[in-house]
C-alpha cells in the first residue's frame, strides 16, 4: 500500500533543506552587532523530554560546543511531560534575554493539532535559531523477537490488528506520528503505548514491554551495538555506515516511506536578534567542527546550520505535514 500522508515527499525537502544548511555553514552572516556581553551567566538549554533520546544527545554535545566558544556554561535541563508542552510552556515564559533556550525537534510542528489550549502562543512563542541535526528512523523490536525482518512484523500485524505495541514520546511525538504513517503506509494497525520520551519508548522496547519503536538512529543504536534491539528498517534514500546491514525501508519492501528526524535550538519571543545572530554563528561554527561531524556520524544524522529563517520555514512546513498524518491517525484534541 502506498503511502498516503506527507511523509513520502520529506526526503527531497530534505535535500534542498540540506543545501541550504552547507550554504549557511560555507558562508555565515556577518559578525552579529554589540552581544558582546552575551552569555553574562550559565545559559539552560531545556528539553522537552526523558534523558536519552535522540534530542536530548544531540542537544547536550551541543551545549558543550557553545559553552567553548561563548564561555559560560549551558547547562541541559530535562523537563518532561505533556508532550513537550511542559518544557516548551517554561521557556516560553522565560525573559527573553537568550539565557533560556528550547532543544526543539519535529513534534513541536503537531502541538497545535494535539492539544485544544497550549499554554503559550505556538505560532508566535520563539525565535528560529538553528537545527543542529537531521536523523533518519529506525524501526526497532527486541532482540528476542520472534520478527526477524520488516516483512514479518506488517503480516502479523495485519492477521492480529492491534497485539503489537509500540511506544512513543507521548501523543504526538515524533515517535508516535512515525509509527502512525508506518501503519498508513503498511496497510497495518498497532496499538500505541505512550511514555514521557522516545529513551523511555526504547527502553520499553529492550524489556519487552513493547514490542517496537522508531525513533531516531541517535536514539536506538546504543541498544543495538549491545545486542539488545534487532533494527528492520531505517528511513533514507541509502543505507549507513553505522548499520550496514539494516535495509532501507524501500529495499525491505516499503515502497516509498521516508521520514527524517530533526532537531534544533530556538529562544523566547523577543530575545534580541544580536544574541540570536550570536548563538546561530556559534552553532553553524560548531557544526563544521570535525569532531561534531564524527559524532553526528555515529548517530547516522546530518548537520544542520541552515539561516534562523529558513529554520522558521521547516517548522511551518512541519506543521501542515504532520497535521495530515495525525487527521488520518484520528488523534483528537486534547
């Protein structure tokens, strides 16, 4: 069955996108006016989510990046709940001084579709710095399962809709959107089990408490260097380094699926375009580094750096994307 929401076309958006991130790593803007006094005080990088995720590991080594260049520390704080809206809600309110910043990934772009009244003005609330990553997806079971491969999991899915589990960050997140335009796509139905972040759905996944995940390579591939997670399938036009032998989901029999993971940095509403210039200089810096590029490597994701306004129009295309994919899952309003 071919995949009828948005997430077919992502991997050629994702190309331009790309481009236009090495363009804004090749040549970044001019030097931002007077932030010289910026950091004045460690800065808190705050994330939505449970440590171990995907955003949460890209946003701490980060967060080690910045702190070399614009020493003060910044210092990651996780604050999980509600889909991210517990986080997001925080910095939200925060002075808009640059000294309290978002960790965002794909799942803000489904806040306004999931929840009736969020505590802050989504479309408005913070000001687009920079994606640090894209990461493609994995689709993981336990390495005890009896599913040895992509093709196996969707036929029992389809003979006993609904025995297999899979569990998310949250209605919502970006684990769970996946795994629903999985279903669409696939023809199958699972029953979603949701926790507090996507390192807790994958935790869950090497118990045994459910029976699949997809979060991001980032977030997964510690758990299958060990031997504890099996992946069927990673999201891309190509398979990784990191994963030789893991098939894309078009050669495991999945024709046209594709979905790419991101995640990035944003400040409140008002903070002053100097600092935003400061952090985005510092960021695209870090993100050319060779180092950073050896660990982004190891999570099979790419670089992002693109400008602070065509990170702005991501988001809003994030938006209608996802919001087709979560009106076929008929998730409701909360």
């Amino acid at each position: 069955m071919p995949l009828s929401t948005p997430a077919a076309p992502l991997l050629p958006r994702r190309r331009l996108l790309l481009a236009s991130a090495g363009l804004a790593l090749g040549a970044l803007a001019r030097p931002a006016l007077a932030a010289s006094s910026y950091p004045s005080r460690p800065v808190r990088i705050v994330v939505p989510w449970a440590p171990g995720g995907a955003v949460d590991v890209v946003a701490r080594r980060m967060a080690q990046k910045l702190a070399d260049r614009l020493g003060q520390p910044f210092v990651v704080e996780n604050k999980a709940g509600a889909t991210g809206t517990i986080g997001a809600a925080e910095v939200a309110r925060a002075e808009p001084d640059g000294q309290t910043l978002l960790a965002m990934d794909n799942t803000y772009a489904t806040l306004p579709f999931l929840f009736n009244n969020l505590p802050f003005d989504h479309a408005g609330a913070f000001a687009p710095i920079t994606v640090s990553a894209f990461s493609p997806v994995l689709l993981l079971v336990n390495a005890k399962s009896p599913y040895q491969d992509l093709p196996s999991l969707i036929a029992a899915a389809k003979r006993e809709p609904n025995k297999i589990t899979f569990g998310s960050g949250g209605v919502g997140s970006s684990l769970h959107l996946s795994a629903e335009a999985f279903q669409q796509a696939a023809g199958a139905k699972l029953f979603h089990v949701p926790y507090k972040g996507g390192g807790e759905a994958v935790r869950a996944t090497i118990s045994g408490e459910v029976d699949m995940a997809m979060p991001s390579l980032g977030s997964g591939l510690g758990g299958i260097k060990g031997g504890l997670l099996r992946p069927l399938a990673i999201s891309g036009a190509h398979r990784v380094d990191a994963l030789p032998d893991t098939p894309t989901f078009d050669e495991a029999g999945l024709k046209g699926f594709s979905i790419i993971n991101w995640s990035g940095l944003v400040a409140p509403r008002g903070t002053p375009q100097p600092v935003i210039d400061q952090l985005y200089q510092a960021m695209a810096a870090s993100l050319r580094e060779q180092d950073m590029l050896a660990f982004l490597k190891t999570l099979a994701a790419e670089p992002g750096g693109m400008p602070p306004a065509e990170f702005g129009k991501l988001i809003q295309q994030e938006q209608a994307l996802w919001a087709e994919v979560a009106k076929s899952a008929g998730i409701e309003r909360q």
